[in-house]
C-alpha cells in the first residue's frame, strides 16, 4: 500500500483526535523545556573576538557604564533606547549616502546590540521603526552584497527568536517567510566549516547567510507556530531543506540546525490537531502530514550518528509523525532501524534521557499501529 493511499484512509473519528489532543497535551509537556531551551539557545551570539572589542569600544560610555552597574530599569532602558536611536540614525545615513561600508558597519552595530544579551531589547528596535528597511536586505537583488546581507539575516534571525509579538511581526509584516526561502536559493551556499554554537568563535565572514537563515527558519517554526510552518511546507520549504541534509560538503553545523527545523516542522502538525479537534478536518491534517513525511526516508542516514542533540531532533521528529497514524509508520518502519530505536530507548548514562522519552514514545506509537513492528520488538530486549 502506497503512503499516499494510506493517508486517504487516515479520517479518524473526532472521539480519536479528542483522545489524541488530550495525550498530545500531556507530551507536549515533556519537551516544552526542550523547546525551551533551545529557542534560547538559537539566538545567535557573536563571536568572543567581537565581545571583546566591543567591551573596549563602549566601556567608557554611559549606556554599558550604567548597564554593568546598579541603574533601575528605567535607568536602563532610557539609556538602551538612546543606543537604538543612535544605531538607527547611523543606518539611515549609510542608506541615504548609498555607503556600503557604512551600512555594512551600522547593520553590524546593530546586531551586536541584539546579539549581546540573553534578553537583548528587541522592543526598542522595533520602535526605531528600521526593521523593513533591514528586511529589504533578504531581498534577491542584495545577493552580491554578501556582508551586508549577513548582518541583516542575523539580525532579523535574531528578532525571531524572542517574544510570539515579534516573530508575528517579521512574518506577518515584513514577508519573511518568503525572504527565508529566498535566501535559500542564495548562489552563496557553500557554508564553511565552524562551530557556530555558544561559546565558540564565530567570525560571520565564514558563517554564511543560508545557515542563519535555516536558523531563522527554526525560530519561526518554534513552539505554537504551526501556521507559519505550514505556510513554509506549501512553499517548497521541505525540498530546500533536505537539499542541505544530503549535501556532503556542508559542514555538520548546519545539518543540525536543519534536523532541528525538520522537528519543529513536525510539531506543527501536532498543534494543528491540538487547535482543529473540535471541528476536525482529517482531509486537512492528512495533507500537512503527507508535506512533511518526504523528510522521514532523509533521517535513515543520520540516525547512525553519535551527536545527541542531533538524534534528540530526529527522534523527536520520527516521534511526532509516529503519532499520526499508518502512513507516517509505514514510512518509519521501512528505516529499518527498530533496533536502534530500542537501543536508544535502553541507553545510560549523563544526557540519555532526552534520547529515552522520544524513543519510547516512537516505539509505543509503531507497536500500536502496526503488526510488524510489534512483532519485531517483542523479540528484542527492552
């Protein structure tokens, strides 16, 4: 039976997407902290060159002065909104003489300025009123000023990944589900190997905008966003990105940060079960399962790897599709890889709990809906 056929045949009753939602709310308590903190961790930070530097540029002005003492909040956020002001001014002016030198700087300033904090103030950027103008540099036509669309895909990823308010804004406003994708298509793609995670250097002439953006893409399909990852699959996003996956001269970082997308993307069909139940709408739901499912046949290659948080992702991602009946199974079960999701589900030791939990769930899901592979696990010891 083809996987197509089998998702026709997936119009289930709504006492069964009731009783889905109900366990769908309880799981998704399990990796709530996860998303967590990942979409913490997905802000992109600059490198320990750039923070030194910028510690010695700005150590004797009043806004990091006051910031790295005891000044009340509102104290600080005059003198961040001073700051923002200034960066904003600065941009305009580059703009307004047409000088790609300094636009690239002012565009750099500012990201830094987004990029220094765990909570940077993305409010007092927006209120600058220059973000459209920045969002203007994903454009197609700024594909030859690679700098210069580094710092504003940098930016914009990182105005995604902070409050629901903002990310709404940069997609709803300022079209930024197409920038991504158009960004995608950036003749730039040949992203150098680094190590772009916490704490690592990172120089942006080596980090090329096509991994921000994936990094972006991740931010806007984080928790409770299954509309804008909808919008993404019915635009080509799925193809673009496993494109990535199975090109062998990108460095590992960025098949990561891809995984990683590919589970929010997951997620999505989820919370459109979690918000639809009432009224459900298999035909619907089946067609969002049937965008992602390409993806499943992709992670085969990836799931014999010993980085944890990229298993984590792909287990999650595996899990996710497992709970939406015999057409995403099917496709699972066709990995051949039962055993290692047992072996995973058995592992010890320091992190294997954020491997057990979605390989147990998977494995629940599979034995549930389908024969073989509940034929196959009772033979393996759990």
């Amino acid at each position: 039976t083809s996987f197509i056929s089998m998702i026709s045949l997936n119009a289930e009753p709504e006492e069964s997407i009731l009783f889905k939602a109900k366990r769908d709310q309880f799981a998704s308590e399990i990796r709530k902290k996860k998303n967590d903190d990942i979409l913490n961790s997905k802000r992109i930070k600059f490198s320990l060159k750039e923070k030194n530097d910028l510690q010695l540029k700005l150590a004797e002005s009043k806004w990091v002065s006051l910031l790295l003492t005891n000044a009340t909040i509102d104290e600080q956020t005059t003198i961040e909104a001073e700051h923002f002001l200034k960066l904003a001014n600065d941009f305009e002016i580059a703009i307004f003489e047409s000088n790609v030198d300094k636009l690239e700087k002012a565009l750099k300033e500012i990201r830094l300025a987004v990029s220094c904090t765990d909570s940077p103030r993305i409010d007092l950027l927006c209120q600058t009123n220059i973000l459209p103008k920045i969002a203007q540099f994903l454009k197609k036509e700024h594909f030859n000023y690679t700098n210069v669309q580094n710092e504003a895909t940098w930016i914009i990823a990182n105005v995604v990944s902070s409050d629901a308010k903002f990310t709404k804004y940069v997609v709803e406003e300022l079209d930024g589900i197409n920038c991504m994708l158009t960004l995608l298509d950036s003749p730039s793609s040949n992203v150098k190997a680094t190590d772009i995670y916490l704490g690592k250097d990172i120089d942006i002439n080596e980090y090329d905008f096509t991994h921000i953006a994936v990094w972006a893409i991740g931010n806007i399909t984080g928790e409770h966003s299954a509309p804008y990852s909808e919008k993404f699959l019915r635009n080509g996003l799925l193809s673009k990105l496993i494109d990535i996956v199975e090109d062998e001269s990108l460095d590992f970082s960025i098949v990561k940060t891809t995984v990683w997308v590919f589970s929010n993307l997951a997620k999505a069909a989820t919370e459109f079960e979690l918000v639809l139940f009432h009224t459900p709408s298999p035909q619907h739901l089946s067609s969002m399962i049937f965008l992602i499912a390409p993806v499943i046949p992709v992670l085969e290659n990836l799931i014999a790897s010993n980085d944890e948080d990229l298993l984590s992702d792909i287990l999650w991602t595996l899990e996710e599709l497992s709970s939406h009946g015999e057409g995403p199974i099917f496709l699972i079960m066709k990995m051949d890889c039962l055993k290692t999701f047992v072996n995973l589900a058995k592992c010890k030791g320091e992190g294997c709990q954020r491997l057990r939990t979605p390989a147990l769930r998977l494995l629940g899901n599979c034995i549930a809906s389908n024969k073989d592979a509940h034929s196959l696990v009772c033979i393996l010891p759990i």
